[in-house]
C-alpha cells in the first residue's frame, strides 16, 4: 500500500512540475514566472522526501532542506531585484 502511495505521489507531482513549466514558459508577467520557479521549487523538494522515503536514506531529507534554503534564498533575490533594480545595496 505504500509502494502504491508512493508511485502515485510520483506521478501526481511530476505532474504539477510539468504544469509549473508551461506556466513558467506562458507566464503573461514576470511574478507568475517567478511564482512558478517557487513552486516547481517546492515539487522538487517533495521528489527528493518522497524518494528518501522509498530509498529508506536520510541523505535525501538533507538535500531537501538544503535545496529549500536555496530556493527562498533565489525567490528573494528575484522579488528583490524585480522590485528595486539591484540585489546588493
């Protein structure tokens, strides 16, 4: 049963990835672009928790935590640099 919510989860989220990219390249606006690598952002993290949960490794929910801190370190910088210009004052 497991196995079962596993291989579903899978499939569920490379879904939403497949979507967050047409949305990324069919963004009328720069936010809805950087919406969008947020959240494909945060379906990679879920890919990476669900394979160490298959895999049984805790090395998995380390890259995770460490592509999350990378990932809202990249949305501010974004959001940053879209709302004044530069990143460093």
């Amino acid at each position: 049963m497991l196995n079962f919510a596993i291989e579903t989860g899978f499939a569920l989220i490379g879904l939403a990835l497949a979507l967050n990219l047409w949305r990324l390249m069919r963004g009328p606006d720069v936010t809805d672009r950087i919406l969008a690598l947020d959240t494909m952002n945060i379906n990679a993290i879920a890919l990476l928790v669900l394979y160490g949960i298959r895999a049984h490794s805790g090395a998995y929910f380390e890259a995770a935590l460490v592509l999350a801190a990378m990932g809202f370190v990249g949305t501010i910088a974004l959001c940053k640099y879209l709302l004044r210009g530069d990143i460093i004052e």
